[in-house]
C-alpha cells in the first residue's frame, strides 16, 4: 500500500512537468480542448514516465527536500520546458501582426478563445500552419523523448541549472529571425508596394494614395500570403527543431 501511495505521489510530481506544456503552449491550444481531456493526457503520459523512470521517479527520498520543494522545482522546469514552444508561436504571431499593420488587416483583428484577447488575422495563420507541420512530423515523439531525457537528467527534486536562462536568451533572438524569415516574402511585397505607392504619390499628388494602398496591398497580401505559407514549412519544421533543441540543452 505505501508503494502504491509513493508511486502515486511520483505520477502526480511528474505531471506538474508535462502540464505547462500540455495546457498553456502551442500548438496544443490552438485547438480548443476539455480540461479534464488535457488532465487525463497529462496524467496517463506522466504514469508512462514514472513507469519508465523508476530509479529517476520512485527511488527519490521526498523527505529529505519536501514536498514544496519538489512542486516548486517541477513546475519551474515545466514551464522553462514549455517556454521554449510558447516563443516559437509568438514569433510567428508577431510576425503576423507586423504584416497585418502592414497590409490593413489590423483593422480586423480576431478573438482568440483560449487567451480571451485579440490575435492577429495573419499571425493565427501562421500559427495553424506551424501546428499543422507539428502535428504531420516527429515532433510529438520528440517532444516526449524530451519528456523523458529531461528525467534522466533532472530527477525529480532536482533545481533547473543557471545555465537555462542563457539558453533561452540565446534562443528567443535566434527564433524571432527565423519567424521573419517564414513571413520574409508578405514583408518583401508590401515593402515594394509601399515605396512604388510613395512615388506615385509625388508624381500623381491628385491621386488618394491611402485609399488605393489598402487596396493595393489587401490585395497583394491574399495572392502572395498562400505562397509564403506553403514554401515556410521547411522554415517551420526548421523552428521546432531548434526548439526541441534547446528544451534538449536545458534539461
């Protein structure tokens, strides 16, 4: 009986690890989804780890450090873990917002169900076109593997090194270039039509150059928008990894 309530105890430790990740973070809420469907997940993947982990999970004396501790110590690692995929998709999503200023569209933002506030149109296209590339690779099963090197590597109990936050410094410039270099051709296109429109404007200053720059550019944006979508997966597929990566070097 008192295995079972230690193994128990483990299961609901390890899933403090899994549950930013699972709850918080793209592309997992992009979708809307029960909260007792994400606990379930979270507490079946987290019995998966403690079964594989036993020395990592229920070999470990919560006594000696306390049970605070533990949760403390859990949940910041979660989170460091979850930081990681959170700043892709909020590079896209910036993304998505410099190009709906840009084009107009920020005249007609959305409303994001999961995060009750406005998102960009574009960037939430971005976004499910990342998540649709996540979901169609290895990316699950790597994030898992991560999951569980991350036991391996930090037991339960133990402290997230310094090292993390350099880690993610590093990694939040690195991935917002790469986030612009998915919406690099939108950018391109309207910049070209910005400047042609400006010198039309000095040749033609009869001309309502605001008028016919939102049309221009609207325009413009629907043609060229699928294009750089469907030729970023290769730069999405490229973001996840460097993600994946870096969740690897902290844990």
């Amino acid at each position: 009986m008192a295995d079972l309530q230690h193994w128990l105890i483990s299961v609901l430790l390890v899933s403090l690890r899994l549950i930013p990740g699972l709850a918080f973070s793209p592309p997992f809420t992009l979708v809307p989804i029960p909260a007792t469907a994400r606990l379930i997940l979270s507490l079946s993947l987290s019995a998966w780890l403690v079964s594989g982990h036993p020395a990592q999970t229920t070999g470990v004396d919560f006594s000696a450090t306390g049970y605070f501790a533990v949760i403390s110590s859990e949940l910041i690692i979660g989170i460091a873990l979850a930081l990681a995929l959170q700043l892709a998709f909020a590079a896209l999503m910036t993304v998505g917002r410099t190009i709906d200023l840009q084009a107009g569209y920020a005249f007609a933002m959305i409303a994001d169900p999961a995060s009750a506030s406005q998102v960009p149109l574009i960037g939430m296209l971005f976004a499910y076109a990342a998540g649709v590339v996540f979901f169609t690779t290895s990316a699950p099963s790597d994030l898992l593997g991560i999951w569980s090197l991350s036991l391996d590597h930090l037991p339960l109990g133990a402290a997230l090194g310094n090292h993390a936050l350099t880690i993610l410094s590093a990694y939040i410039g690195a991935i917002f270039l790469m986030a612009f270099g998915a919406g690099g051709l939108v950018l391109v296109v309207l910049f070209l039509l910005d400047a042609t429109i400006a010198l039309m404007s000095r040749t033609l200053p009869q001309m309502n150059v605001l008028f016919l720059g939102f049309q221009v550019k609207t325009i413009a944006t629907l043609v060229v928008l699928p294009v750089a979508i469907g030729g970023s997966a290769a730069v999405y597929l490229r973001m996840f990894r460097f993600a994946l990566e870096t969740m690897t070097r902290m844990a």
